[in-house]
C-alpha cells in the first residue's frame, strides 16, 4: 500500500469512479426530466388526442360541466363516442375560454385566472374554429408515463450505464499504465542510488529523451550531475591520499636511512648529518602546513580579511622582495600597472602569498637572461582588475596546461620537492583567488613562456 504505483492505481481509481458515477447519475437525471419537459410540450401532448378528446367532448357536451368527472372518471361515458385516452396523462390545468380554471387535477386554483404566462404556454381548444378552453400540462413524473416513454427513458439509462462502465474501465487501465509510467523511473533511481551506494561509482540513471517526463527526467540528470561530482570527489581524494603518502614517503626515508646509518656507524654523528635531517624535516613540515592551509581554504574555514587593497603598491613591495633573487639569475623583473588603478576587494596577505607563489615558480623556470613582468589590467573584465606573471621561460606543453592547479602535478616530472617545492602551491593560489570571488588561469607557449594570471573583484562592485 505505501508503493508509489499503488497509491497512484488507486487514487486513479477512485477519481475515475466517483467521476463516472457522477456523471452517469447526473445525466440520466437531466434526460429524464428534460424527456418529460419535453413530452409537455403543446406539439407533443396533442398528438396522444388529449386536445382533440376534449374538444370532442365539449362539442358533445355544449359545456365543460362534467368535465371534471369526465376526466377523472376512466370507463367510457354513456352517449360519448369519445373518452379521455386510455394513459395516464400529466398533471394539468383546465380553463374555460375566459381563461377561468375549471378543473384541476390536484383540486387546488379551481376558480382562478391563468396568468398570462400560463395562458402563452397553454394548448387552445378549439371547436369549429372557435377556442373555447385551454389545457395547461404540468411536467409528468414517471408514474404518469406510459409504456414507450419508459423504455425509452430505461434504454437510454442501460445505454448510460454501459457506457460508464467502459469509460471507467478503460480509466483504470490508462491510470495503470500512468502509474507504471510514473514509478518505473523512480524505482530504476532508487535501485542505482543503492548501486552507487554500495561504491559502484560507474552506476547513472538513463534518460529516455523526448518521451521521458519532465519532472522524472531533471532528477535523472540532478541525480547523474551529483554522481558525476561525487565520483570526482572520490578520484580526487584518492589521488590525494596517494600523493600525500608518496610525498612524504621520500622525506621520511630519507630521515629513517641516514638514522639507521648513524646508529650503524656508517655515518658519524656530525654537523653536516644533522642539517641534512633536518632539512627534511623543513620539508615535511612545509608540506604538512599547505595541507592544512588548503583544507582550510578549500573548506571555507581560512580566515581572510578582506578589504580595499592598492594592486600598485602590492605589485611593487612583491617585486621589492624577490629583485635580489631576480638579479642573481640575471633575469629582468618589471612592474607594469596603469597610472590609475581602481583598488581592489581582497585580502592583502593572501593576494601577496599568490603573487609571491606565482614569481616563485616563474623565478625557478626563467632561465638567464630572461625576462619576468608583474602586470594589472583594469580593461580586461568589467567590475574586475586582471594582474599577470609573465615569463619567458620554457613553457608548459598543452597537454600539461589542464592540469597545473591540480594537487600534486609536475609538468617536469624530473624536478624533486627539494628543487620544486610542495606541488601544492598552485592549487592554494588557485583556491585562495576563488574564495575571494575572483578566477585563475594560465596561457602558455612551449619554448616561448607563460602567463599566470587572476583576477579579482573592484572596490564597489
């Protein structure tokens, strides 16, 4: 009872047989009355000889004097050829040519006047030309029909009843086939939720296209969206937990190696020794803090403090601080920033952390000679100011370019993580410009350099 198809079998059901019945009842009750209205009618009534007996009789009779007993009296008359016809006749009215009611079947208005209504809708009764009274029929009940009228009125309602029966038949069938309809999507959704539950990651729900219903057929594709997420979710944090475990396998080797070698007297404990332990130990502790840096970032819980910054000055100390190193590999280092620049909506510290992760690795594949530009455009994107690291190093390849703010990812696959830090600072930069409401990118060319760049919000927009 609590299946969906079930429910909806039978509330179709029901609808379809308190409709049918509704209607059925309905219609049979107006066509009953309306056939009966209609039998009243002057041009129906007639043609059964009511007028006409009356008529006769009133010619007969010379009067309407015992028309009462005439009409209410059923075996013929001696010396009348012409009785009231042998049926049950409706109600009805008998009024002199004055228009003076003289008999009345249910003995109330003898004496009264037709009104002028009654007297339109009143058949004459004329004699030799002459209108000498009116009969007024009342809408007969169904007592007062006879034989042909009531089969006729019992064919139509069997005719009725068989049609509601088929109408309602077929409704059942067709809300059978709806409700199947509408619960087959939903239990094949059911049964790939539990599928990609149970970690078959691969499960999604078909849509059948065109002739799939609208509403079943979003879900469909909310559900495939999502699976489609949480399968990258689950890739992405298994490739995370792979590359953690590596990274810090090398590290901790190292450690563990050179320790066991200075315990076995292969090493002597010495100054040099010492530093390159705890060199590693630098590392580890390096990588263990943008681990955490950007699980904070990437969680929404890095605290920022975010305000109008000046992109000029930024650029300038950041430049300030790396032309020292700039110099030392004989590498060009500008600034080029428009003569007015609007400020910016961001966080200083963390703006300055990107740019200084950005130069860094510009720095660390420009080779001597090179040149280095920190830029920022303000005609680039409405409501937003571009800044820039541009290099004239060796480039990235193309198919390398998806792929650089990924955890982990080395374009050069020879460089370690004591020559080519973490591997994480791109993916902080980029998760840092995000959070921020701002967007990261990079272009580049093999052979020729790259261009880091990012964007972030106006003051005021």
């Amino acid at each position: 009872m609590n299946r969906l198809s079930v429910r909806l079998m039978l509330a179709f059901v029901l609808v379809i047989l308190v409709t049918v019945a509704t209607a059925a009842s309905l219609t049979s009750w107006s066509v009953g009355n309306q056939f009966r209205l209609y039998l009243t009618r002057p041009d129906i009534w007639p043609r059964r000889g009511l007028a006409d007996a009356l008529g006769v009789y009133y010619q007969q009779s010379d009067s309407w004097g015992n028309v009462a007993t005439w009409l209410d009296d059923s075996p013929p008359k001696p010396g009348h050829d012409r009785h009231p016809p042998a049926f049950r006749h409706p109600p009805l009215l008998l009024a002199d040519d004055q228009g003076k009611i003289i008999y009345n079947d249910r003995h109330t208005r003898i004496g009264e006047r037709l009104s002028t209504t009654d007297q339109q809708d009143a058949q004459p009764i004329t004699v030799e030309g002459k209108t000498v009274g009116y009969v007024l029929l009342a809408t007969p009940d169904a007592a007062a029909l006879d034989g042909p009228e009531l089969n006729f009125l019992n064919r139509l309602r069997v005719s009725l009843a068989v049609a509601a029966l088929i109408a309602g038949v077929l409704g059942i069938v067709l809300g059978l086939f709806i409700s199947r309809m509408l619960a087959t999507p939903l239990s094949v959704l059911a049964r790939t939720a539990r599928a990609f539950a149970a970690h078959d990651w691969n499960q999604r729900v078909p849509v059948q296209g065109k002739t799939a219903i609208i509403e079943v057929a979003e879900v469909a594709h909310a559900f495939n969206d999502m699976a489609d997420e949480l399968q990258r979710a689950e890739t992405q944090r298994r490739n995370m937990m792979a590359d953690i475990a590596h990274e810090l396998r090398t590290p901790l080797a190292v450690i563990q190696s050179n320790l066991h070698a200075i315990l076995d007297g292969v090493y002597p404990l010495e100054m040099k020794e010492i530093g390159t332990l705890y060199d590693e130990t630098r590392l580890l502790a390096r990588l263990v803090d943008d681990l955490r840096e950007l699980t904070l970032a990437e969680s929404h819980q890095l605290p920022l403090n975010v305000r109008p910054v000046d992109g000029r000055a930024l650029l300038d100390g950041v430049a300030g601080k790396f032309a020292l190193a700039a110099d030392a590999q004989n590498v060009t280092l500008s600034v080029q920033v428009p003569n007015t620049l609007p400020p910016v909506n961001a966080d200083a510290d963390r703006m300055a952390q990107v740019l200084q992760n950005l130069l860094t690795n510009a720095l660390r594949h420009t080779p001597d000679s090179g040149r280095i530009t920190l830029a920022a455009d303000a005609t680039t994107k409405p409501g937003a100011i571009e800044f820039s690291v541009s290099d004239t190093g060796e480039g990235i390849p193309n198919e390398d370019l998806p792929y650089v703010f990924e955890r982990f990812y080395r374009a050069d696959k020879s460089r370690t993580r004591r020559s080519g830090g973490t591997g994480l600072g791109l993916t902080i930069a980029k998760t840092l410009i995000q959070t921020m409401g701002g967007a990261i990118g990079v272009e580049s060319t093999p052979a020729q350099g790259s261009r880091f760049w990012f964007t972030l919000p106006l003051e005021n927009s």
